[in-house]
C-alpha cells in the first residue's frame, strides 16, 4: 500500500511539473500572438493605404532611384 502511494504521489509531483511547463509556454505563446496580431493589423492599415492611393506615407527609401 505504501508503494502504491509513493507512486501516486510521484506522478502528481510530475504531471505538476509538466502543467506549470505548459502553463509558461501558453504564456509566452499568447504573448507573441499579440505582438503578431499587431503587426497583422499595422501591415493592414499600410495596405489600405496603398490601395487608396495615399502614399504620402510611403517612406523614400522604399523607392529606387532613378538610375534603375
């Protein structure tokens, strides 16, 4: 009986152990969703921009220059 409980206590301490590893990685996970969900919306925004026609906001060295 005493077997039976050191093995049930050790799996608890491992499957412990294996939630708080997934836990930090769903973490980090959510966090580079948002830094991507960011960057989704910016680069759609810079597309609304192109297709309406305001390049104003179209940065200079973007463009070639003139001996190309």
């Amino acid at each position: 009986m005493e077997n039976l409980i050191k093995k049930l206590e050790e799996q608890i301490a491992f499957l412990q152990h294996e939630i708080s590893q997934m836990s930090d990685e769903l973490y980090s996970q959510q966090k580079e969703v948002t830094v991507l969900k960011k960057q989704i919306s910016n680069f759609e925004k810079r597309i609304n921009e192109l297709e309406s026609g305001n390049e104003t906001s179209i940065i200079i060295e973007d463009k070639k220059p003139p001996h190309y």
